[in-house]
C-alpha cells in the first residue's frame, strides 16, 4: 500500500501518516507490521523530492 501512496503523490509533495502506531501489532495482516514495521520504499521518496510527516 505504501508504494501506491508513492506513486500517486505529485513529485515534491507530501506523504502524512497521522495516528498512533504501537511497537507491535500481533493481529495486523503482515509479519512487518505485526513487528511494528512500516515498509516505504526510500528510493522511491527520494527519487520524487517526498516530504514525510508523522504524529498524533
């Protein structure tokens, strides 16, 4: 899903990731995520000038 966030946003533009993440998760869907694991792919959000923001 990350990847897809990616790949629809404008180059230079924005991801936010807003909420509460937990270290871990043992009923999420993925063994990364179940880890507390977010996978973005870096190159990606470098190769478009991507600006990340978190929080609450």
């Amino acid at each position: 899903m990350s990847e897809a966030l990616i790949r629809v946003t404008r180059p230079t533009g924005g991801l936010g990731i807003p909420g509460l993440y937990v270290p871990q998760d043992p009923g999420a869907p993925d063994p990364h995520a179940k880890e507390g694991y977010l996978m973005l792919p870096f190159g990606k959000l470098f190769e478009k000038g991507l600006t990340v923001g978190t929080g609450q």
